[in-house]
C-alpha cells in the first residue's frame, strides 16, 4: 500500500505539472487530477479485490454436504478419496485438490521434476506485476486515454 501510494503520489505530481499552464485553482488541480482513468481503474480493482475476498471468505468456512462433496470432486477431478467420507468437504479443499491435480505450477513437484527450485510462489507475483504495469500504463495516459480534447 505504501508503494502504491508512492506511485499516485509520482502520478499526481505529473499531472499537477500537465494542468499548470491552464492556471487552474489548487480545487480544480485536485478535482482533473481524480477524474483520472487510473483513478478510476484503481479504483474498480480495490472494489474487485473486497468483492473477491469476501467470495474467498464465504468458500473458506463454507462446507457442503457429503453428496454435493462427491460431485464436485468428480466433476473436476479433484482428486481427492470422498469414498469413506461421513461428511462433505469445503469448497477451498475440492478447488485445492484440484489445482494440485491439474494445475503443474501450484505446488514444487512440477518445478524440481524440470530440475528447477520451486518458483510456484514467484508464479503468483506475476498477475500483481500486470496489473502494475497496466495502472502505470493508464495512469500516464499511455493506454486507455479517452478522447482528448480540442
């Protein structure tokens, strides 16, 4: 967050410096400044993001029922032994069954059987990177610009 911060602060500054020819009041400086689309593409990931963690949040302490375990987990092919169960699983455990089922970069077998060390957690640091690069890109008025005036 701090970084992030530092980043609109760089934003801010390059847009105060862009307005200061047009001798607007320091109000309508602030007021160009968040009509910005990286304000506004920010904006919406923070409201994506909480939307997200509370799907996460309900699926984390959500259990199913025994049959409904069975049938998710043969659905997408989980994984995981439900056959002597007595009682259903989580929604979190069937998705993690499968995604180390099927999914080679979720877990390090993958990465030491092509004689690598495990990167699966770097892995995750990559859709983080495109959405920086993508909020750098809007930010600047470099991508998604909108019509410009005149």
């Amino acid at each position: 967050m701090f970084v992030g911060d530092l980043v609109g602060d760089c934003f801010e500054i390059n847009l105060k410096r862009k307005l200061a020819p047009k001798n607007l009041t320091e109000e309508k400086v602030i007021v160009e400044t968040d009509k910005s689309n990286g304000v506004l593409l920010a904006s919406g990931s923070i409201a994506g993001g909480a939307i997200a963690g509370i799907l996460i949040a309900v699926f984390a302490v959500w259990t199913l029922s025994l049959n409904a375990s069975i049938w998710l987990n043969d659905t997408l092919g989980a994984g995981l032994e439900l056959a002597n169960a007595d009682k259903g699983v989580g929604i979190a455990k069937i998705f993690a069954g499968w995604a180390k089922t099927h999914n080679p970069f979720f877990s390090g077998e993958w990465w030491t059987a092509m004689g690598m060390r495990d990167l699966s957690d770097l892995l995750g640091f990559l859709p983080i990177l495109v959405l920086v690069v993508v909020l750098y890109l809007v930010g600047r008025e470099l991508w998604l610009a909108g019509r410009k005036a005149g």
